[in-house]
C-alpha cells in the first residue's frame, strides 16, 4: 500500500509519481531532484545537445578567425584540417549550414566572408571552377583530399 509520503508531484510534468521516480541528488544522499526522472532525461538529454552544437560552433569559429587573411596555402590548411574535423565533406557542410542558421551578426558576416575566401582559393587553384561539371569538380575535390592525405 503506498502511501501519500511516498509519491510527490513533478515540477516539470506535474504528474503525481512514487518516489522511486525521483533520483536522489547524490547517491549517499536523501535529498530528491524536484524533476522525475523522465522530464530530468529530457532535460539533460537537451543540455547535451545544446553542448554539443556550442563544442561545434566554437571550432568552426576558431577556424573562421583562422581563415581571415589567411594566405592561399594556409586556407588549404586550414580547410583540411575542418574536414578532418568534421569527418569529410558532408559533415563540413553540415556543421557550417547549422552555425549559419544559427549565427548572428558578426558571426554570420563571418560565414561569408570564409564562404568567400574559400572560393577565391578555388578560383586560383582551377580557374574554370564556374564552368566545370559536377563530376569534374567532384574530381577536384578527391584531388585535394589526396593531397591532404599524402601531406600527412
Ligand atoms: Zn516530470
């Protein structure tokens, strides 16, 4: 039989719940997290995220400070270094398409303004770069990452 001691009302959710769905703050201690259990994962589950894209929008922007001014051969570097990062093209893209959606003010003048840089380096490394075919600048770009590689 459970009695009204043992269950209390979520902060969060507002549900009445048993005890147990309430962790303890320390593990030695009697004193219980006002969320439950499910509203405080979710929380944290939030959190982590929130963490993870800051982790991600700090790295781009350490290399977006990086790219400015920076000469032709240090943007190659600095481009191979964010694919690595960002696990190849697409995972690049990514991440720069979710700081964009997320930057503001200087920050997104920034995404350009590297946006930018990086085609004027397309632009001297393969002059015809607007009039090359999908395939060929696909080719281009496995070109460059040979060459990344074989740097190494
Ligand atoms: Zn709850």
């Amino acid at each position: 039989m459970t009695h009204p001691i043992d269950r209390r009302s979520c902060r969060c959710c507002h549900r009445e719940l048993s005890l147990d769905q309430f962790r303890r703050r320390r593990r030695d201690s009697n004193v219980r997290l006002s969320d439950c259990r499910s509203c405080h994962n979710r929380a944290e589950r939030v959190r982590r995220a929130a963490a993870r894209q800051d982790r991600t929008h700090a790295r781009l922007n350490a290399f977006f400070r990086r790219a400015q001014g920076a000469s032709r051969e240090q943007i190659q570097q600095i481009v191979g270094a964010m694919l690595e990062q960002f696990g190849g093209h697409q995972g690049l893209a990514d991440a720069w398409v979710n700081y964009h959606s997320q930057a503001r003010g200087l920050a997104k003048f920034r995404c350009y303004e590297v946006l930018f840089r990086l085609m004027q380096f397309l632009d001297q490394s393969s002059p015809k770069v607007c009039e090359m075919s999908d395939d060929e600048l696909l080719h281009e770009l496995q070109n460059f990452e040979r060459r990344k590689q074989a740097s190494h």
